[in-house]
C-alpha cells in the first residue's frame, strides 16, 4: 500500500482542475498541463483536493496509484511555480547560445550541435556558459537539462563538459610520472 497515494493533492488558490475520464487537465498562473493516467486508478476531485485511489488490490493497480499521485502533485506545483533545472559548461571555448527554439551548443567538437528546445520550456543563456532550463513541466525540463548534459559529460581527469549544477562528479588523479 502506498503512503504517498494516500495523501490527497491540495489545489492552491488561483488553480483550476479539470478530470475526464482519465485525463487530468491543470490549468494555474504559469500554463496549463494535460495528461492521461492508466485506468488502473480513479481520480476524483472534493473540496480543493484531488484524491486518487487503487480500482482493485492487484499489484499494478497498487503500483501506479502513487505514481499517479506525485505526477498529479508535481503538475500542480508546477502551474503555480515552475521547475528549472541549471547547468554549468566548463572548458575552454566551450559556449552555448539560443537562437530561436534552438539551443546551440559548441562543446569542442568539429561541429557545432543544435538542439530544439521542447513546447513549455524557456532556456536562457548567462556569459556563455550558464544554462537555465526552465518549465512547467517536471518531466521535460529534467529531460531537456538530460539531453543537453549528454552532449558532452563531465570527464573524471579535467572536469570539462556539461554538469547539473549540484551534482557531484569524482575527478580522479592523472598518470604519474617516473
């Protein structure tokens, strides 16, 4: 049994859900997030909360009601104040710039790498070498700072690449000399 499904979402003021079927639509200040959830659960709206529970006792009903209910919890958190994900480039000449709805990333390779930023996610750029990733939308926005980091991930002997700022990345000692 889930102790996190348990708990019912709270709905801030100012945010307004819509249940369908299976479709939960939130609709607050910073946008508005759409999507369908597995039949497996029910979800119901009473009284400023949204409260899901399992259909049955099976093991995947058991499973998917508190997952349902953290992505239910992070869509509304994140229509009242949006998620961002920072990155940090480090290298020489290593830059990142956006031009339009593409980030172009120059990491030291023979060719410079476009990548299209997603729908519902902004990113800026600060001195060339701090990424701000950010959106309303848990999922993309970690998934956009994943992709970006990919391109080029930290090495263990010079630190150079693309890091998640917060993580920690074990650097490891050079060759010694004779």
């Amino acid at each position: 049994m889930s102790r996190i499904g348990k708990v019912p979402v709270q709905i801030p003021a100012g945010v307004e859900v819509k249940i369908t079927d299976q479709n939960v639509c939130i609709k607050g200040p910073n946008g508005e997030l759409s999507k369908d959830f597995s039949p497996l659960v029910s979800i119901s709206e009473a009284d400023n909360t949204v409260v899901v529970k399992p259909v049955n006792n099976t093991r995947a009903a058991q499973a998917n009601y508190g997952t349902t209910r953290s992505i239910i919890s992070n869509m509304v958190e994140g229509v009242t104040k949006p998620f961002s994900k920072d990155l940090l480039i480090e290298g020489v000449g290593f830059r990142a710039t956006v031009k339009g709805n593409k980030i172009d990333l120059e990491l030291g390779y023979s060719h410079p790498i476009l990548h299209d930023i997603p729908e519902g996610v902004t990113v800026t750029v600060a001195d060339n070498v701090k990424i701000h990733v950010e959106g309303a939308d848990k999922q993309k926005v970690g998934q956009m700072a994943a992709e970006i980091k990919s391109f080029y991930p930290v090495e263990p002997y010079k630190g150079k690449g693309v890091r998640i700022l917060g993580e920690y990345v074990r650097r490891k000692e050079g060759k010694k000399s004779a």
